[in-house]
C-alpha cells in the first residue's frame, strides 16, 4: 500500500475545517507524527493514518523550536520529567537542550539572594551534565551528604525552593546557584540545588 502524500491529507483535514500537522519524529518517535483532535476525525480515516504515522492530540503536542521535532508535551506517568525542558521561546527536546547544555543551563541559573526569580528546575537527565559546567551539589553545613528536599502534602514535606535558596545565601552569600527535580509523585516533588563553583 503506498502512503498518500502529506498534502492530501492536509486537503482531506481542510475540507473538513480540522486543524492537522504532521511532526518529524522526536525523542520518543519512530515514525512521523501526525497531530489533530482525533474525536472529530472518522475512526476509519484515523486507522488509516495509524498504519503510516504515530498519532498524537493536538493538546499534549508541540515541536522543539530549534529542530522542529515532535514533543509530546503530557506526562506520560507521574513524576515523568519528559525529554524536553520550557524555555521563554517555547520547548526545546532533549537532544537540542544537550548540544547547547551551557547556555540552557544558564536559562535555570539564578543568584540565591535574587527575590525577582520565578523558580523552575531542570530535569533530571541533565544532572550528568552538571559537574562539566561547574556546578555542585550543595551541601548544608549541617549535613555531611547532598540536601534532598521535598515538598508535597506529606508531613515533614515542607521544603520550598524559597526557603533553599534563602539557607544557600545564609551559608555562603550570594551565590549562582539552579534547582534539580529528582523526582515527582501525585503529591510531592524531590528536589536538590547546586551552586555554581566561582572560576
Ligand atoms: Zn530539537
């Protein structure tokens, strides 16, 4: 069976006043993806297409703003950190945020002492590349092993990355410093900082 080219299924979505877009393969994909909101397409149309793309919702789909691959944007499960990160220009997969790890790295650094920062954290996969760009984990004085926080609904889950960066700067004045998600369940999120060594 040869495939139909991608324009006569953007005429067959047009036709039909359906939003459609068909996504190189990302991270995840072995296939082209193909993106739409699939309650409005005939289910014979949709097993059609399923034999030649993977299928993805318009809802939980984006492409990387550098390479244009598909992200599938959705957890997949709880705590699930996805292989591509937010950035101010929209989301960027993993393989364009690992070629470019200094300057991404940079997008999630801040000075501990800085009350104008809006706090994220990078995903667990990029702690690998941490130690080659100068970071290290943060060690309280009152602790001899890498501080993991918490936070959630569990009780003694009180951390706050608030709080964090506030006993950093205690600790060793103002320094750069960024926040790692090590792990996410329903009701709690693991975290750990680094500090930024000073060259
Ligand atoms: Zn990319």
């Amino acid at each position: 069976m040869k495939q139909i080219p991608d324009q006569a299924i953007y005429n067959y979505f047009d036709q039909r006043n359906l939003d459609v877009s068909i996504h190189d393969p990302g991270e995840d994909n072995e296939k082209r993806v193909i993106v739409a909101n699939w309650n409005d397409v005939h289910n014979s149309m949709t097993e059609y297409l399923e034999s030649y793309f993977e299928i993805d919702w318009e809802d939980e789909s984006t492409t990387c703003c550098e390479c244009y691959c598909h992200i599938h944007t959705s957890p997949g499960y709880y705590g699930d950190p996805g292989n591509f990160i937010w950035t101010g220009f929209g989301a960027v997969c993993k393989p364009c945020v690992i070629d470019n790890v200094e300057s991404y790295l940079e997008e999630f650094t801040f000075w501990s002492d800085s009350t104008m920062y809006q706090y994220k954290a990078i995903p667990s996969w990029l702690v690998e590349h941490l130690e080659a760009n100068n970071f290290v984990p943060f060690y309280s004085i009152n602790s001899d092993c890498k501080d993991a926080y918490e936070s959630g609904l569990h009780a003694g889950q009180t951390d706050t990355p608030e709080k964090v960066a506030k006993l950093v700067t205690s600790e060793l004045g103002p320094v750069e410093m960024l926040f790692c998600i090590d792990s996410a369940g329903q009701f709690d999120v693991h975290f750990s900082a680094y500090i930024k060594k000073e060259i």
